[in-house]
C-alpha cells in the first residue's frame, strides 16, 4: 500500500495495482469464475417498472453476511476454491480482512454500473472494499460529489482497486456502457459485513 499513489484528491483513499494477477493465471481464473460462481439475473424496480439489471451479479461469503442494497437482500452462496484463494491473497495484500464478495458479470459493453456509492450501513463508517478485474478492459469513473474533481481508470484484465477511508461519502463511481466491441468482464469486490446487521 505504501508503494501505490492515493489517486483521490481528498476524502478518502484510492489505489490502482495494475498486473496484480498475471495475464496467464488471470484468464484460467476468470474461466474458472465464470463456470463456478452462482451468477444470477437481478431484478430491480425503476418508476414502478420491474426491469432487469444490465449486468449478472453473485454473492458469495459467510455464513450470515447478508448484504442488501437498493431494496435487495441477498444470502449468501458459500465460498468457491477459487474466490477463497482469492480472498486470502487480498487480504494478504491490502492488510484487510474480507468475509464476502459481490461479483459483476459484464458480457459485453451494453452491461454497466451506474453512479453510486457503496455506503450501505451493513459495510460500516469507512468501508474498505477491494475491487478485481478479470477479462475486458472497461472504464471506471469516479468523482467527487463537491468541486471538479475526477478520476478516470481504465481496469486491466488482473487488475485490483482499493478504495478506503471516506471515500465512499465523498466520491460515487460507475462502469458506463460504451459502443465499442468489448468482451466479457468479471469484477469481484471483497468486502467486510457487519455482524450487527446480519438478521
């Protein structure tokens, strides 16, 4: 961490580690994620519309890391080999300890993230979430929610974030969509679930 430059101007922390996985191990990892996690269709509800999420999502952590966000509740699926390792080697990393993961399945540039910020009570004062990306290049904006201040990434196939301190009451970020061929994207963020916020 000390070797890595905080990207963000102030109120919180960001740093990008590019090549944090091989681009060998990446792409055998991201196959064996892609056939493994549970990934799933997410419903949301927009002006009273049920409309589908553009993008495929998973859970998986803990027994009783109930994670809920914009009127979802998701339960836990159990660990895989291969996102237990992963964790591990995070955690080892980044100094943090994680007991859950949200995966982003983008299958293509049509699949996105909007403007949000991950400040749900369940993650606590200062969360600190670890972002990995696997397969496709994509960009990821992130600005200041007060003045100019901006940061535009884009995250390379093996690439990790992390975002900590205040950042996520200061900043919002999103995966737009955009029109050029891309291929498919994994995005795991590891995160930490209060255990006073489990039911």
């Amino acid at each position: 961490m000390a070797a890595a430059e905080n990207l963000a101007a102030r109120d919180g922390e960001l740093y990008y580690l590019p090549g944090f996985i091989p681009p060998a191990e990446a792409r055998a990892l991201f196959e064996r994620l892609l056939a493994e996690l549970d990934w799933q269709e997410e419903f949301i509800t927009l002006v009273g519309r049920r409309v589908s999420v553009p993008r495929r999502v998973c859970w998986h952590g803990d027994e009783g890391a109930v994670y809920r966000y914009s009127g979802l509740v998701h339960y836990p699926q159990p660990w895989t080999a291969s996102s237990l390792a992963l964790k591990q080697s995070i955690e080892a990393a980044s100094g943090q300890r994680f007991n859950s993961v949200l995966g982003n399945l983008y299958r293509d540039g049509q699949d996105s993230m909007g403007w949000h910020a991950d400040q749900e009570k369940s993650l606590g004062q200062n969360p600190f979430i670890a972002s990995l990306s696997l397969g496709a290049e994509r960009l990821f904006k992130i600005r200041h929610n007060r003045g100019g201040e901006a940061v535009d990434l884009n995250l390379a196939d093996g690439s990790l974030l992390l975002m900590g301190g205040a950042l996520q009451h200061h900043w919002r970020h999103c995966v737009p969509k955009t029109r050029q061929a891309v291929e498919a994207r994994i995005n795991l963020t590891f995160r930490n679930i209060l255990p006073t916020e489990r039911p």
